[in-house]
C-alpha cells in the first residue's frame, strides 16, 4: 500500500525570501519578485477594502475601492443598463 508514501515535489524546488516581510519561503517557481502567502492575502484585501471618504469619479457614489478611483459597480462593470 502507497497511502504512507511520502510527497516527493516534481521539478526543481526554490528557497526565496519575500520582499516585503523577509521571511522565507518554498516555491515551484523562480519568482522575479517573490512575495509569501501572509503578505499576499494582505494585498489582496487591500483591494478589497472601501474607502468612504472619497467618491467614485464615474458615477459620483460614496466609497471607492481602497487606491482606486472607482467604486465596485463601476470597476468590475455592474452598471444598471437602462
């Protein structure tokens, strides 16, 4: 029976470091800039994240995407047609 077999990675294996945090990582790839799963997901909430104070510049909505000019509706195109 092979079910206890330990995993074995096909292809090279690199050891990288991540540039925002420093910590270090394995990945299949030689990534040009390398970045760690941690640091990662906090980017992509990110870009999840509203920000209230401003307003969207197409259709004048309260709240943007964070570092955007848009809100959602406008950005990924969820406009109502008429």
């Amino acid at each position: 029976m092979g079910l206890f077999r330990r995993w074995k990675p096909k292809g090279k294996m690199y050891s990288l470091k991540c540039t925002q945090c420093g910590s270090g990582f394995l990945s299949s790839y030689n990534l040009e800039a390398p970045i760690c799963g941690k640091c990662l997901q906090k980017a992509k909430s990110l870009d999840s994240t509203i920000d209230h104070e401003k307003a969207c510049i197409k259709c004048g909505t309260q709240g943007v995407i964070y570092g955007k000019e848009y809100c959602y509706s406008c950005y990924f195109g969820f406009q109502k047609k008429e």
